[in-house]
C-alpha cells in the first residue's frame, strides 16, 4: 500500500525596511539630523546616499561614516547624538510585528536586511527578534540584495529549500530576486497588510488569523 506523499512544510522570511518598517528609514533619519543639525536636508542627503553603500556592505562602521557626513556637510553633532537619532528613526510597523509573533512554531522564519553596523546590532537586541530562527544582514555577509549571493545567504541560513520559503520585500527589484533564487517572491506594502496576510496564509497553509 502506497501512502499518500505530504506536503512539504512551507517558511517565511522577511526584508526588513518598509516591511517591518513604514516608509523609509533612511530619509527619517537624514530628515531628523537636517533638522538637529541646522542644515539642509538635501545636502545632508546628498552625502548620505552617495556614502550609504559602504554601510550596507560593512566596508565602514558608523562612526566613520559619519565622520565623512561631518565634514561634508558642517553639522557639528557629536557622534553619540547622531547614532542617538539614527537608531531613533526606527518607524515601527505594528501589523506585521503582530503577524510574525502569529506564525505557527513549524514555520522557520527568517530576515534578509540591506542594513548597517550599530543598527543590526539594535534589531538583535530587540525581544521580537527572538520568534526570527535566521537573521542575515548585508553588512555582516558584505553583500546586499538584489545579489544572488545574498538570497544564496538566506536559504542556507533559514536551514530549508528556496522553493519552500516565502520571501517578502517591499521593492520590487528585490522580489524578482528572490524568485528566480528559486523563492516564492511576495510585495509587500504596509496599506494593504491584510492582503499581504491572506497571500501568507494562502501560502503557508494557515488560517490569517492565526
């Protein structure tokens, strides 16, 4: 007698900005230093965009780049009052917090960031981060999504196939990734959240409310 095959379990991983976040981080925190600082916003982000890449690939640490913004563009805080407001910039994004706190304990979840030293460090310190079972953050790896060396990265941490793991990001660029890592790729924006859920639920087999 044959038995019938099951279905193979099926996981979640997650980006990070704009996922677990609203909006960007980077033009709150270049926001809210323009503003501490006394200069325009658009030359304090002029120097951080042009710079910002060797954060996410751990080429700089923080305090370096912010020596550079420095200089560049006369603010004069010192470094902890900056790293104060950078790390302030956070804008949390309840919802999918609440849905990852809901995922059965069968689904491996995981998180594949383009991020930066100091603010990896602070989301490893946050309890909620304790329900991810694989965290991997560019500026540890020294690569960034949309590389496939990253999404390389993600399947070997999270443990399971590409093809059972869900990926959800908030660019598009990113999404196709994933998919042809062999993801099933999900675009997430924090307006159509109960959308989202309904397609993860679709997807791990699980009811949306838990």
């Amino acid at each position: 007698m044959t038995l019938p095959s099951l279905p193979a379990a099926r996981h979640v991983a997650f980006d990070w900005g704009g996922v677990f976040t609203v909006g960007t981080f980077d033009g709150r925190s270049t926001w809210n230093v323009a503003q501490r600082g006394g200069v325009p916003v658009e030359r304090v982000r002029e120097s951080y965009f042009r710079h910002v890449g060797q954060l996410e690939v751990g080429a700089w640490t923080l305090p370096h780049f912010w020596e550079v913004m420095r200089r560049e563009t006369g603010l004069t805080l010192p470094y902890a009052e900056f790293e104060t407001l950078y790390l302030g910039s956070v804008h949390d994004n309840p919802p999918m917090y609440a849905t990852l706190a809901r995922l059965p304990r069968g689904v491996r979840a995981g998180l594949l960031s383009n991020n930066y030293p100091v603010v990896s460090d602070h989301l490893r310190r946050d309890p909620r981060f304790a329900r991810f079972d694989a965290l991997v953050f560019s500026n540890e790896l020294r690569q960034k999504k949309p590389h496939p060396d990253a999404f390389a990265a993600l399947e070997e941490a999270m443990g399971v196939p590409a093809a059972q793991t869900a990926f959800v990001d908030d660019v598009e660029e990113n999404v196709r990734a994933a998919r042809q890592a062999g993801f099933h790729g999900l675009l997430y924006h924090h307006e159509r959240h109960a959308e989202f859920e309904r397609e993860l639920a679709a997807w791990l087999g699980w009811g949306a409310g838990g």
